[in-house]
C-alpha cells in the first residue's frame, strides 16, 4: 500500500494564487513519481482562510486525478466551508476508511475560532469505538500534533484533548500502526504510548523549530513537500519529499 500525505495547502494565502500553482506542482510531481499510489491523505489547513473559493480550486484540482482521497480539517478551515464545496452535511468531517485492507482514521481537530485543536464533542470516542472494534492495525491521521513537542509556539496552543488521546493509545496500542500529523510546517518524528507519531511538511511555507520562545519562525531557505508512505510484511516507511 503507498499513500501520498499532503498539509498545510494554505490555498488563498497572500494577495497571488501562488498557493495554487503550489498545490498543482506537488500533485503533478507527486502523481508521476508515484502514479501506482493508492490513495491521498490531506491533513488540514487546505485553505488559508476558509473561503468557498478556495475549496473550489482544490476542488477543481483534485477532480482529475484517478486515485481516491480523504481531507481532513484544520484551525485555519471552515467545515461550512468545505461542505458547501465538498458535500459534507454539518459536523466533524472525520471517517474511517480502508486502503489495501488497512484501516485509516482520519480526526477532525478543528476548534472554530482557535489555533489550538480539540477532540471533543465525541470525536476521541468515536477514534476509541473504531479501535476497539479493528481486527488489523492501522494509521491515524489528524492535523493537530497528538502530543507535547516542546517547542512552546505549538505546546501553549496545543490538541486540548492530547493526554487522554495518549490513554486511548495505549490502551489500543495493538490496532495503531502511526499517527500522522501536520499543523507545524516541518518535519517532526516523535512517539506516543509506544506508538510512531510523524509530522509532514507544508506544502506551504516551511517553518524551523524555536525551542525557547513561544513564538514561530519561518524556514525561508526550505522547499514545500509532502509525504509517501510505505507498508509492507515488516512494516511502514514514511518519507518526505521536498519539492524542487
């Protein structure tokens, strides 16, 4: 199975449509380098600041591809938004599909209004319902880092619900194969309850960790990328791709 992750699109971002061709340039890559990928993964932030306009374009630009894909909800998103676009009825745009025959759960973590995430409103349960009742393992997706990263910019705006989605973890340690997660702009490798917890980077702008102030700081030097992620009998391999 080979998935394709994408975050942080930030369509609409700046007075140009940058963004967009961004978004055309790393799927056109992503889709001839890997063409024998079989789904596509999108982790939040899809458009800057959730304009119908801008879930129009990657509407428009994920309407030509032949492989299937998941969207995922981020601070920067409006689910009333991206359901005027995509279809979705009100609520959480969380779901849990299967790729290969390995379950996926994609979390919505958006908390309207904030920087920071959250789980609540039964989302964490329904993760935990899903898990309890797997028969395989799979991955978890969401766009909110799941756990402390020490770098204080993330941590004091944070997933409010971390701690107790760490409980869920471990409880359910046998069903989770990784968590996969976006929100930082960089790559990040990190674990939680025993569990591999990785961050992509943006296909936006690139940020670079800042460990003793709580602010955040832009990598102007490194290029957007995305993520291809790998399993086999032994496991999985994550790699992230920089574009050109």
């Amino acid at each position: 199975m080979k998935l394709l992750l994408f975050t942080d699109l930030h369509l609409g971002r700046g007075r140009s449509r940058a963004q967009d061709e961004v978004l055309r340039a790393g799927l056109a890559h992503a889709m001839t380098a890997h063409a024998d990928a079989d789904h596509i993964v999108m982790l939040g932030d899809l458009a800057d600041k959730g304009a119908v306009e801008d879930y129009e374009v990657l509407r428009e630009a994920l309407a030509g591809l032949s492989v299937p894909f998941t969207l995922l909800m981020g601070n920067h998103d409006d689910r009333a938004a991206f359901g005027q676009v995509f279809g979705h009825a009100s609520g959480p745009v969380q779901q849990a599909f299967q790729v290969g025959g390995v379950p996926c759960y994609a979390l919505d973590t958006l908390d309207p209004g904030k920087v920071g995430g959250s789980l609540s409103g039964g989302r964490l349960e329904w993760l935990d319902a899903e898990l309890a009742r797997a028969v395989t393992p799979g991955f978890v997706f969401l766009h909110h880092p799941p756990r402390c990263l020490h770098l204080p910019a993330f941590d004091r705006e944070g997933l409010k619900e971390r701690d107790r989605l760490a409980q869920v973890l471990a409880q359910r340690r046998e069903r989770v194969l990784g968590v996969f997660f976006g929100h930082c702009h960089m790559p990040i490798s990190a674990t939680i309850a025993g569990v591999p917890a990785l961050g992509l980077p943006a296909l936006a702008h690139q940020s670079r960790p800042v460990f003793n102030a709580p602010r955040y700081a832009t990598d102007d030097h490194a290029a957007p990328g995305y993520g291809v992620l790998i399993t086999d009998s032994l496991g999985f391999v994550l790699h992230r791709v920089a574009l050109g």
